[in-house]
C-alpha cells in the first residue's frame, strides 16, 4: 500500500437505504475492511463530535508525517428516511427519539454552554445569522440562472497548480 496522506471516511448510519446494515451484511463493522491494507482503521462514535474531532486529528497528523492513510468509520444516525418517500417502515418513532438524546449539535452547544465559550443571547445570535445566511443563499439559488452545458466543468476543482484540469473562473 502506498503511503498517501488519505483519511479515508465511512459514513455508516445504520441503513442502506431502507435496510439495516445488519440485515445486509455478514460483518457490519465496516472499519475492518482497512485491516485488508494493513492500515490503521478502526470505528468511531460519529454521534460524538470530540471524538470525531479527535480521531480526526490523529488520522490527519498521520498523513501530514507521511505515515500513509487512514480508514476510519464513522457511526452516525440520520433522523430522517432516505428519501422523500421513504415511510421509514424498518425503524420505530422511539429509536429515532433515543439517538436525538445525543445529537451531535446539542453536544456542542452543551460543551459551549459548560465552558462559557458563548451566552445563550450570544448563542441566539448566531442561530439567527444561521438562519438568515441559509434564507439569503436559498434565495439566491432560486433566483440565479442554471448553467449552460459549457459552464458545467467550471471550477469543479479548484487547485492552481493542479496541471490536469483547466481553470475558468
């Protein structure tokens, strides 16, 4: 295996679409199929943002020393179904209501509060600067024109010295 400064990520929710991953596969830990390269890998409680962040660092110092890639699974939780018609038929009201318990957010806003990092008035602040930001860019998008067909390609990546791809900005 060559030692690329890669971190590889693995989303794993729990469904693939409608379907458990138990229900899919033999092995669901999922992590593992980094063993097969002889890389570091292993799970993370994607619900768990100073995990996340932590495991994170670790796998970007590795890269960053040159000690080659990362593959790290992430196990998270979507609250919602996969699609706008899904019914969400294969998981309960009440496991969707235990994983937002520990939603993420809530975990950053509880270490802010802890710490005194903001007040709630400034935390109401930023939500509505959130909000408003989120409104103005909808706004835009729904105002703008599409793309022509030769606008497609444009500034898709975005590296100066990457010599394989034109830039046109």
């Amino acid at each position: 295996l060559w030692k690329l400064p890669v971190v590889f990520i693995v989303e794993n929710n729990g469904y693939a679409m409608g379907t458990s991953v138990e229900r899919t596969a033999n092995h669901t830990d999922i992590w593992k199929l980094g063993l097969g390269y002889e890389m570091p890998c292993g799970p993370v409680d994607g619900m768990n943002p100073v995990k996340v962040a932590e495991a994170m660092h670790e796998a970007i110092d590795r890269a960053r020393r040159g000690d080659g890639p990362t593959f790290l699974e992430m196990k998270t939780y979507r609250y919602r179904g996969h699609s706008m018609s899904d019914a969400q038929l294969y998981r309960t009201k009440e496991e969707v209501e235990e994983y937002k318990k520990i939603d993420p957010i809530t975990q950053v806003l509880d270490i802010i509060k802890e710490n005194n990092y903001a007040t709630e008035a400034e935390i109401e602040t930023i939500d509505e600067r959130v909000k408003d930001l989120v409104e103005e860019c909808a706004t835009f998008a729904e105002e703008s024109e599409f793309p022509t067909v030769e606008q497609l390609y444009d500034v898709v990546y975005e590296q100066k010295d990457y010599p394989f791809i034109p830039h046109r900005l």
